[in-house]
C-alpha cells in the first residue's frame, strides 16, 4: 500500500483541533502528525489522563485520520539552548517557563520531554519528532574566534541533557526523531555525524528528514537518506526556493522577513521549489522507508487553505509502491 500521508498541525495551532482535523481529512490527508501546542495536545494530561487521550482518539476517529507521531519541537528547543530568553517564553507552556530562570527552563522542558514520550506511548504511537535546541548555535561564525573545546563541551552537553530523556523514551518503547534544522545541535551533515557520536548511537535518538532546510546550505537530501538511512526515524515534507545569483539576495537572508523578494531563499509549498523530490522518494523507497510521509504546510506567500490541498495532491503523485510490492500485489491469489 501507499505511504500514509499526514499533515503537521505545528503550522495551524491558532486553530482548534477539531477544526484542523476536519480541515485535513477533506483535503484528503490520511492522517496528522499532531503538535503539542495550540489545544491540539497536551502531554501532561495525556502522560497522567487516560479519559484525555481517549478523547483525542475520538475527534481522529470521527475524521476518520490516524496518527503515527507526534512533535513537541517548542518545548526540544529550551533543553539545550543558551541563552534562554524572550524568544522562549514566547514558545513554551506556561509551567515550562515559570520564572524564567534559564537553568530551571531547561530542566522543566527536559521533563516535558519525558512526559512526551509517556504521552506518546498512551496515544499509541512510537515516534516523537522534535528540536534539541544547541548552547553552541550562537558561535556559528566562529567570529570572535571559538575554541575546539567550547565546540566538543557543546556536544557533551547535549548528551548530558538527552540521554536522561532518551532512557525515558527507551523504558516507553518510543524513538525520538530529531529534526535536522538550523538552530539545533545537528543542522547539517557532520553536525548530524557528531550529535550521533555523542550520544553513542543509541537507537532511542534518530532523525526527521525535512529537505527544506538542506537545500539552502547546499546539503544533499538524497544522499543524506542513504548515509542515515539506518536513522530516519520519520519524513517531513516542506519545500525551498532558492533566489540567490543576482549578487545581493545572500543565503543568510538578512534577518528580512519571510515573502520578501530580497531573500536569498524562501519556504514555498511542496513542488513549488527546488527540491528533488522524485529523487527524494525514490530513495525512501530504496532505503526501506515505510513511515508516513509528513507533510510541514509553509509559505508565507501562499493562503494555507489552497496550499496545504495542493500540497497533498503533489506528495500522493509521488507515493508509489516499491516494484517488489507492486508486483505482488499484482499477482497474488486471493484467500478463499
């Protein structure tokens, strides 16, 4: 059977759950990948509310939508990030954030995270899709000049702070799958290799492939399928356009809002942009991928309404069957 196609809901939190599940199941999705903001899941409830999670299973049941994962990127980003600011309590729960003292975030966001896994296994599913958040991101530029050892002590406390979490996703049976992304202690290729390396491989900690981000830092998606392919965890679908090569619009893009043309690169909806996606899917299908295909609706220069339709038009075109099971299905003999 095809791959199941599911919307993250991280993009529509403004909009009550009951709504987005209604939303996406005439617009086709088989399921969603739900996040925990908005009203659309809280995972303190759900860790301690078995009535709660029933009750979420009900609104999917009515739609007629599954569920495979779900994402608590917000909460991922404070566990690690230095500094803990503004930005922040703009972003967490409330008993997240507290007083704002940046080592008791850190330390109530990794909790959520248990808790996140404790929700998921209630909820059903195996797979939590997140952020780390990275002490070390601010030094990027390496300007003024960083020593190696702020870089491996950055790396070391990502492990300090993960693996605790991690035991807790392993005593639950559930995987996190970390999303590669700027921001993070894995955002590109060899980040990716070191933040493995520090956490020993544990199987508990994998990834979420979203392309969207590998595009504008030149960073192959097809081959970055196959030299994780033993880690892809989970697949979300958000598409790049890119518009440097006149001179002026930098990768970097300026701090210059999203849409603006004077961008070096912009979110565009899925098959709008510049990632290979046949290519893409082919090598899902190669590396043995049979999770479902996520769609991360984002363009700030498209109505959402139009484009997150569209958008699973395109991703159900490339959904195929591998040969092998294309075969199969072809000329098996029906049970009788």
């Amino acid at each position: 059977m095809p791959r199941a196609i599911t919307l993250f809901t991280g993009q529509w939190a403004d909009l009550p759950f009951e709504e987005v599940c209604a939303l996406a199941a005439s617009w086709g999705y088989d399921g969603l990948e739900i996040a925990c903001s908005g009203d659309h899941f809280d995972v303190a409830r759900a860790a301690a509310d078995r009535s709660y999670v029933d009750e979420r299973r009900r609104v999917l049941d009515r739609h007629g939508l599954q569920v495979f994962a779900i994402s608590n990127h917000l909460t991922g980003q404070a566990v690690c990030d230095s500094p803990i600011d503004f930005r922040h309590k703009a972003i967490l729960p409330a008993r997240v954030w507290g007083d704002g003292e940046a080592e008791a975030v850190r330390q109530r966001a990794a909790a959520e995270l248990k808790d996140t896994a404790r929700a998921a296994r209630a909820l059903g599913v195996d797979t939590v899709v997140g952020f780390t958040g990275s002490s070390i991101w601010p030094y990027l530029a390496m300007f003024p000049p960083v020593p190696a050892s702020v870089i491996e002590e950055g790396y070391a406390d990502f492990a300090r702070r993960w693996n605790p979490i991690l035991d807790v996703f392993d005593e639950q049976g559930v995987r996190f799958a970390h999303e590669v992304h700027p921001g993070e202690i894995a955002y590109d290729y060899w980040s990716t290799v070191a933040a493995l390396e520090a956490v020993e491989h544990r199987e508990a900690f994998g990834l979420n492939w979203d392309p969207s981000h590998m595009v504008w830092q030149d960073i192959d998606p097809v081959g970055f399928l196959w030299d994780f392919r033993d880690r892809i965890y989970h697949v979300d679908c958000k598409d790049t356009r890119m518009r440097v090569g006149n001179g002026r619009n930098g990768r970097l893009s300026s701090h210059l809002p999203w849409a603006d043309p004077r961008r070096g690169w912009d979110f565009v909806s899925t098959g709008h942009g510049d990632v290979p996606w046949e290519d893409c899917f082919r090598t899902l299908t190669a590396i043995g991928y049979t999770g479902p295909i996520s769609i991360e609706w984002e363009d700030a220069g498209m109505d959402r309404l139009v484009g997150a339709a569209e958008a699973v038009r395109f991703v159900r075109s490339l959904t195929f069957d591998p040969p092998a099971a294309a075969f199969d299905a072809a000329f098996s003999t029906p049970e009788r």
